[in-house]
C-alpha cells in the first residue's frame, strides 16, 4: 500500500514537472518512436491505430498476446486517466501492465512491440508509474539506442535505478559492466533481476531474460573476492527454479542455475542444509536428463555440475598414494554422506557405474567418488538397490584408492552389528558385507590385504578382547553364529594379515592341520590372494617359518 501511494505521488510530481515545462519552451511529450516535438502533433487514435496494427502482429506471433487487445488497447482505454483512479483501480491496472510487459521482454526488438508501446507510455504514462517494469522488461537490451530512448523518458529519482541517469547524458547504451558494479554495489538490484527471471505461476521469462540475468550474475559473482550469506539469499530463487526439474522452463534457465551453484560452491561456504538441497535437486535434474536420450549432452553436463558441487564441498579425501586435499571451506559446507534422497535418486540411472567409468577417465572425480561409495556402504544393508549399485560400481570403476575406506567402513559396521543388545543377529547379519568384501578382493587383492592389515592394526581394535572379537567378526560375515568353522574366508583374512607374527604363523600351520593342502577346502582364490603377501611380509622381517609354512609355499608356487 505505502509502496503504490509512493508510486502516485511520484508520478503526479512529474506530471507538475512535465505541465510546467510548456511555459519555459515549445510543447513536447515523452516518446519512444519519435521525437518529443514531433509526438506532440501524433493524436491518441492515431497511436492506438499503430498500437493495434503492432498488436496483431505480436498475436500472430505468440497467441497469449490476443487477451490484451479487449484490455489495455480496447476503444474505451482512450478514455481512461490515470491520475482520476483509485488505488485499487491503479493496482490492477499495474499487474496487467506488469503481465504485458514481461510477455513482452521477448520481443522487445521487434517493430510491433515498440509501436504497441508508444501507446502504453501516451495512454497509460507507464514510464512514470510502471518504471521499474518498463526497465526490466528493456534491460536485457541495454546495449541497443531504444533502450537509451526508454531511459531517456525516464525519472528515476532516488530510486535503485538512479545510475541510470548516465545514459540520458551520454545517450550512449550502457555496457553490461556498468549493470554488474551496480549489482555488487546494491544488491537489491541484483535481487530484482533475479527475482523477475524466475518463473511465476503463470509466466515463464523469456530466453533473453534468463540469459541476460545469468551473465550478470555469474559476472557479479565472479568479480567479489568475499560473498556474503546476504548475496547468496537474493540469488537463490534464480537457482532454485531453474532447477526443478518439473518445470517447464528454458534449458537455458537450467544451465544458467548450474553455472552459479558451482560458482557459489567454489567461492563460499554454503549451508550444510543448503548443499544437501542443491544435491538432491542436481541429482533429479541428472534423472531427468538420463531419462531423455535426444541429447545425452545435457545429461553429462546436469552430473557433472552435481559432481562439482560435492568435491568442492568435501572436506578431505584419505586415498592409498594421493595426498590428502583439505578445502579451506570445508569446516562450513564439508558433504560425508548423500542425503537418503538423492541417493535413491541416483541408483535409478541406468548403467550408473558405467557411467561413473567413463567419467573417471576424463576427470578426476575422487572425491565424489569417496562421499558416494561411503553413503553407499552405510545405505546397503537395508537397501539391496544400494547394495547392487556398490557392487557393480565396484567391479567397473576404478576404485582402488577406496579400497581402504570401504573395507574399514565395512568391518567397523561388523563391529557394532556385534555389540547391539536390543538387535537379534541372523546368520544373514553380515551376508551383505561379505558379499562386497569378497567383491573387493576379487577386484582388488593387494589392496583389500593391505586394508586388513591396517584395519587389525587399528588401536580401537587392538583394544578390544581380540580373541572374542575376531570370532564374532568371522561369523557374522561367514552367516555362521552358532558353528565355530576351523577353516573360513573371513578367518583367513583375519589372520593371514594380523600385526602379530605368532597369529601369521599359527594360521599357516593351521592350513596344514585342516587338510587344506590336501583337500584344498577352501577356495583356493582366497589363499592364491593372501599367502604370497604374507609369505613375503614374514621373510623380509626375518620371522622363523615352520617346515609346513614352507610346504605350503612350495604347493603355492606349484599350481
């Protein structure tokens, strides 16, 4: 209400202005397409005329123009004063005129929409109530001599468009620059921008809007060494609608909406809220883009914008040979776990791990890679959709360097299964460990080996009363928890890789004892992959091996 009553008291103070003028020099009116002398002679028919025959041009051009021909452009608008209306009456007469206006942003260029808006301006004096509008709608063409034509009928006053008052003297059209300083010095402007290219319940902004908005914001972005929380709330809508992905805005709204999330996500520390949001929402776009296979290009660019999103919110990635990379905004924004959501989101692409490989060999998507198979891994157990998905990426995706965060995770998981009270425990408990475990060895043996061993030399699982604790651990993954097996996988991991060298050498001799070399009961897969490791760990720390270690390694080396 304050904001209308201020518009009418503006707009009467120019019209004194303008009324007082024809005393000081000839009579002139505020025009688009002609000169201010040369409009004063052109009559209100006239212009409706030219407005008219510029409307069914527009109609002929896009349809949802024709509603405004009964409305704003009828024979009883020639009637009409503004300055004899209500508020109320003025207050709807803004949003029809705001509605026509953004329909019209899109062919703003075009003859017919100049023509139908000299009578806007002669009828309706929309360059001193509707100035705002009238300068959003003509902004995404700044660099064009109407837009300085439009400023020129213009009185900004004290308003947030006030730096416009250069171009009425220059009369040159102002660079995209001058737009970007004066959203990085008031970001209100910046918010108005993002605000009108975002989509309302019954208008989508036009290509050149979102285009426009887009540039001026990522260079905006792009030039502040600091963003504020203050700029990042004013530019969110803009983000938000351009990636829901039912909507049914412009790709170019799409692409534009993630371009600045992976600006923001590089350059400050986003709400941990926040990022789990623009993951999900990413990640359904990536749905939706996979579903489509018209163009795939899209598809690639919507993942790989969500893949950039968590690497540059992953605080540390702990891999085999890589050194460790800590991002300095990592204590505000840092992701360890995929929300449930975009998980489930994910796993429904098909052939992701394909995917994911062929990705892996273009760029280096590590941490991306860590934050997934770590969410996967915690989700498996109660979801066998994740549990599929972690082991076909597994077997096709180069996933050595996470061979020990996976395997850790696992028997850590193991550990506690173990220790809960109130949780009864089946001999399928650990199945769904064992299976990725096994998988892991499969795949990757030296590796799996080496994350045994360091997960054994743990001090937390030092700790613990190792007798009782290795055998929980070998039956709840061999699915066994009432039987005690002389000879399983899960013992022969434990003990082949254990820190203590009497554990090593009691379990070689312990092969022997079982009949292995004989009978061969166990899968001879899981001995060729564990003893020559061991074998060469114990000779080169000098350790006495048996005569049946030594038998042994000689039928090793015999098949």
């Amino acid at each position: 209400m304050a904001t209308s009553i201020a518009s009418q008291l503006q707009a009467l103070k120019s019209l004194i202005t303008t009324d007082s003028q024809p005393q000081k020099r000839p009579f002139t009116r505020p025009s688009i397409l002609f000169g201010p002398k040369e409009a004063a002679d052109i009559d209100l028919d006239t212009l409706l005329s030219l407005a008219l025959s510029g409307l069914e041009v527009l109609i002929s051009t896009n349809e949802r123009f024709r509603k405004y021909k009964n409305d704003l452009f009828s024979q009883k608008s020639r009637e009409l004063d503004r300055e004899l209306m209500g508020i109320e009456e003025n207050n709807q007469m803004n949003v029809v005129i705001s509605s026509y206006l953004r329909l019209l942003s899109e062919y703003f260029q075009l003859p017919s929409a100049l023509k139908t808006l000299e009578y806007l301006v002669r009828r309706y004096k929309i360059h001193v109530y509707n100035t705002e509008d009238l300068i959003l709608c003509s902004l995404p063409y700044h660099d064009t001599h109407i837009f300085v034509r439009i400023v020129q009928i213009l009185n900004t006053g004290n308003s947030k468009w006030k730096f416009l008052e250069g171009v009425k003297a220059s009369g040159a059209p102002p660079p995209r620059k001058v737009i970007v300083q004066q959203c990085i010095r008031d970001v209100g402007v910046l918010e108005v921008l993002c605000n009108y290219a975002s989509p309302k319940k019954k208008f989508h902004p036009s290509r050149p809007v979102i285009s426009f908005c887009t540039a001026v914001v990522v260079e905006a972005l792009g030039s502040l060494t600091t963003i504020e929380s203050g700029v990042v709330k004013r530019v969110l809508p803009f983000i938000l609608s351009g990636l829901q992905a039912d909507a049914k805005g412009s790709l170019d709204h799409r692409a534009g909406a993630l371009m600045i999330v992976g600006l923001l996500a590089n350059k400050v520390a986003l709400a941990p809220k926040l990022v789990k949001s623009l993951i999900q929402s990413i990640a359904e776009v990536a749905r939706g883009d996979a579903k489509d296979y018209t163009d795939l290009q899209w598809f690639r660019t919507s993942f790989m914008a969500l893949i950039n999103l968590v690497q540059a919110c992953t605080h540390a990635i702990g891999t085999e040979g890589c050194i460790t990379i800590i991002d300095s905004l990592s204590k505000l924004q840092s992701v360890e776990m995929f929300p449930p959501k975009a998980v489930d989101i994910l796993k429904e692409i098909r052939d992701l791990s394909g995917i994911l490989a062929g990705l892996s060999k273009d760029f280096n998507i590590d941490k991306f890679l860590a934050v997934f198979l770590e969410s996967l891994v915690e989700y498996s157990r109660s979801d066998d959709t994740c549990h599929l998905t972690l082991l076909s990426i597994i077997e096709t995706v180069p996933v050595k360097h996470f061979v020990n965060r996976i395997v850790s995770k696992l028997l850590y998981a193991c550990m506690r299964l173990s220790q809960r009270k109130n949780e009864p425990m089946s001999s399928e408990s650990g199945t769904w460990a064992k299976q990725i475990l096994v998988s892991i060895n499969k795949s990757y043996p030296s590796e799996f080996l080496g994350a045994i061993h360091e997960f054994l030399e743990d001090a937390k699982v030092q700790s613990k009363n190792e007798g009782s604790m290795f055998e929980i651990l070998c039956r709840i993954l061999d699915g066994n928890l009432d039987l005690s097996l002389e000879v399983s996988d899960s013992k022969i991991w434990f003990t082949l890789e254990h820190p203590k060298a009497e554990v090593r050498r009691s379990a070689l001799s312990g092969l022997n004892a079982c009949g292995i070399l004989k009978e061969k009961a166990v899968d001879s897969k899981v001995i060729l992959t564990a003893v020559p490791v061991t074998l060469y760990l114990m000779l080169h720390v000098h350790m006495h091996i048996c005569v049946t270690c030594q038998l042994f390694m000689f039928w090793f080396l015999e098949i």
